[in-house]
C-alpha cells in the first residue's frame, strides 16, 4: 500500500510539471491575445489611437494639402478651377494652413473618426446588413457659412497685392455699370475690399449649400446577406477567443493545485516559479514583438499597397499605434505576473524556514573535574528518589492509621 501511494505521487508530480511547461508556454500568447483585443475591439481606444497619431505625425494635415488648394485639386475641378487657381498663388505655407484648418477643423476630424469607428462597431454588433458608414458634413457647411468663409477670403485677400490705379478704376467702372464688382487678383482700398469680400462670400455659399449633408464612405457591400452574417459570426469569435483566453492559464493554475499543492511551499513552487518563468517568457516576446512590429505592420498592409499611397499610409499608422497601445498594456501585465511569481516564491519560502521544527542538539559528553575537585567542597548529596526514604519501606502503617 505504501509502494501504491508512492508511484500515485510521483505521477501526480509528472502530471504538474507537464501542466506547468503548458501554463508557462500559451501564458504569453493569450496574456498578448487579451491586451490586443482590449486596443482594437474597444470604440473609444481605436478611436483615441486614430486622433493621437493621425494628427501627430501630420497625416490629416498632408492629406488636406494634398485634396485642397494643391495643383492636381485645381486641375480635377469641373467648374471654374482655372478661375480660382490665381487667387491661392500668393499664399505663404502658414495662410495656406490657416486656410486647410477653416476649411477642415481638428475637432470635426476628430469627431467624424469617432463616428465611423462607433458605426462600424454598431454595425457588426447589430442585425442591419450594410454598415451604412459616413461622414457628416452638417457641422463643416455650418462653420463655413457662420464665418468660415469670411475668415478664408480674409486671408486670400490680403495675401494678394495691392491693386494698382488702373485695376482700381476698372473695378469702379464695372461696378457702375453692371452693378456688381469684379474680383480682380489684387486687394483693393475700401469700400472695394468690402465689396470683393462679400461678393465672394455670397457665392462661395450658394456653392456650400448645395452640398450633400452627408457622404457615404461604405455603403453596400458586394457580398450576399450570408457572407456578411458569416463575417459578424467571425468577427465575433475571434473577439470572445482573445477577450477570455485568459482562462487558460487560470485554470491551469488550478489544475496544479488540485494535483501537487498541499501547503505553503507548494504554493511558492507550483505557483510562484511558474508565473515567474511566464512572466520572464512573455517579457522577451513583447520585446521581440516591439522591436519587429514596424515589419509586421508591412507584412500585415501587403495586400493593401495597391489601395494607394494615402490609404496604405493611413492603415499604417493606425496599425502602429494599436500594436504600441497594446504592447505597452502587455509589458505592464507581463511585469505584474514576473514580480507576483518571485514574490510568491520567495514569501512561501521564509513562511516555510520559520515553520520547520526546530531541534535542540544534545550535549556531548565533557572531561570537566568534579566541584568538589576544583574547589575543594565536598559536592551534596545525591537526592534520592521520591519513594526510596526510610519511610517508603514496605511494612504496616503505623500512627494514628496503625
């Protein structure tokens, strides 16, 4: 019987191990899974993502450089681009900028981000089949024509030169005649500027209204309702199984203590060495994956290199900051785990050391000279044990109970 519970134990030890090398191995993988679903299915962190790093690195900006006010936007214009294309010519970079953010305000851009992300989630955790995703342009036309538009011809007309007294004249006699003044490339004196302001501003709003209040970005899709279901279900999944991987490991943390685990120590050396070991693995990985994820960030966007320069560079810089975001929010779980697993250890092992019984060494035989030797009394007596006197003799009693 005691050979039998042996061979059980050591089994039950074999057992532990193996789920120790196990919980060791995916702890990483699913600690890296949970902090990267926690990024990109969260509306609010993608959306944060988006605005700090867009605008950070100057992407919004170079996009509206590139859409508004450059040669190939003149160019692609149906009516009146070779017009409008002399008035911009005297710019400087800051009134040119100046004019990008009337025409594009950092909190509409940020409030359109959070509305297409918010859309897009919206839609997959719904039922409506097309995610009907797009961007508001109510709030744009309202500041344009509220004193947008005033702001830009303001600075387009002073950046221009100063009309000369033949371009004056031939602004007053246009004006009589047809009643409405021409806009000369040149800022005129008063009441002309007036007149050439709100001439502009007249038209360029007729144009602002006539705008769409919305425009699509995604729409429809080329896919049949079933295809789509079938994205949602995936789509899913893939969040549910990132999200609650993390009950792996927590549950192999439990399978250890139900097989080894019997006291304190056993805690510090099931649980504590393998949270430290864990927490030691998924440091190294998160550092690999820090190092490398500018690669990885190109090798995951190569298929959509074809989709153009601005949209590859935009998926770019988004993908980079969710896997900074998420890293940074591993690296700090992962420096949990490896100060929980060593501080574990080394608690069960002092609680161990003040728990062990501690033994009295016996003393060992000495040479030493009798008392009576060194200081020349004689020793006492020996005292006799309790009932060896004279009194303890075997007999009759005797007294008052004789």
């Amino acid at each position: 019987m005691p050979g039998s519970n042996g061979c059980f134990n050591k089994g039950m030890k074999v057992l532990a191990i193996a789920v120790a090398l196990l919980f060791i191995l995916v702890l990483p993988l699913t600690l890296l899974g949970r902090d990267l679903a926690m990024v990109i299915f969260s509306p609010a962190s993608v959306s944060g993502i988006l605005r700090s790093r867009l605008n950070v690195s100057g992407f919004v900006n170079n996009i509206a450089a590139e859409t508004f006010l450059s040669e190939r936007w003149f160019d692609e214009m149906d009516i009146g681009g070779e017009e409008l294309k002399p008035m911009f010519q005297y710019l400087s970079p800051a009134e040119r900028e100046e004019i990008l953010t009337t025409l594009m305000p950092p909190e509409w851009i940020d409030e359109q981000l959070d509305n297409v992300i918010h859309s897009f989630f919206t839609w997959v955790e719904g039922e409506r089949p097309e995610p009907r995703i797009a961007v508001d342009l109510v709030p744009l036309k309202e500041g344009l024509l509220k004193g947008g538009l005033r702001r830009i011809f303001d600075t387009l007309i002073d950046s221009w030169p100063s009309c000369t007294t033949d371009e004056i004249e031939i602004m007053r006699e246009e004006l009589m005649r047809t009643g409405e003044i021409p806009i000369e490339i040149c800022e005129p004196p008063e009441p002309y500027r007036s007149q050439v302001l709100d001439f502009a501003i007249d038209e360029f709003g007729i144009l602002i209204r006539a705008q769409p209040d919305k425009i699509p970005l995604i729409d429809s899709f080329d896919a049949s309702p079933a295809e789509v279901t079938e994205f949602k279900e995936q789509f899913q999944f893939l969040r549910s199984v990132m999200m609650w991987g993390w009950f792996l490991p927590a549950s192999l943390l439990g399978v250890m203590m139900i097989l080894v685990i019997r006291s304190m120590r056993d805690i510090g050396q099931w649980w504590g060495i393998p949270l430290l070991i864990g927490g030691l693995l998924s440091l190294a990985i998160i550092g690999v994956v820090s190092a490398g994820r500018a690669d990885l960030a190109r090798d995951t966007l190569a298929d959509f290199a074809q989709m153009g320069t601005p949209l590859y560079r935009a998926l770019e810089i988004a993908l980079l900051g969710i896997l900074v975001a998420a890293t940074r929010l591993a690296l700090f779980h992962a420096s949990l785990i490896t100060v929980a697993g060593l501080a574990l250890w080394q608690i069960t092992r002092q609680l161990s050391k003040r728990a062990k019984p501690q033994t009295i060494p016996e003393p060992e035989p000495s040479d030493a000279v009798p008392t009576e030797q060194v200081s020349g009394i004689p020793a006492p007596p020996p005292v006799p044990p309790l009932g060896s006197g004279p009194d303890d003799e075997e007999g009759p009693p005797s007294g008052i109970f004789g």
